[in-house]
C-alpha cells in the first residue's frame, strides 16, 4: 500500500486536496509548480493536469529520444 493509497495531500503549496499521481520532484519544479519540501511531489487533480499541460513540449522530446 503506497503513500497515496494511504491519503496523503498535495504537495503543491496551499493545496490540501487528495493526491493522486507521484512524480519526481526535479520534473514537477521544472514545470513551474511550486512545492513543499518533500522527496516526490504528490499531485491532485487539478494540479496534476496544470503539470501535463505546462510540460507537454518537454515530454514530446524526451519521447522522440527514445524512439530512434
């Protein structure tokens, strides 16, 4: 049973929604959400949506890298 399984909340500042998507903190700040400090960043709905949206160029990179 995982960190979110258990309930834990966003990790974006002033959010205090259910997370539902863990990702690596270094993708999530390069993207320009703000977080507390924390090893992964823990993402709600809403702000889970906001990061595939702002780092969608740079996911389309890094896919086109490894499909050569």
């Amino acid at each position: 049973m995982g960190r979110i399984d258990k309930g834990i909340r966003c990790s974006v500042i002033n959010c205090s929604e259910n997370a539902i998507r863990s990702i690596s903190i270094e993708k999530v700040e390069s993207s320009g959400l703000k977080l507390t400090d924390s090893k992964r960043g823990y993402l709600c709905q809403q702000h889970y949506k906001e990061y595939k949206k702002k780092s969608k160029d740079t996911r389309r990179v890094e896919k086109w890298r490894w499909d050569t």
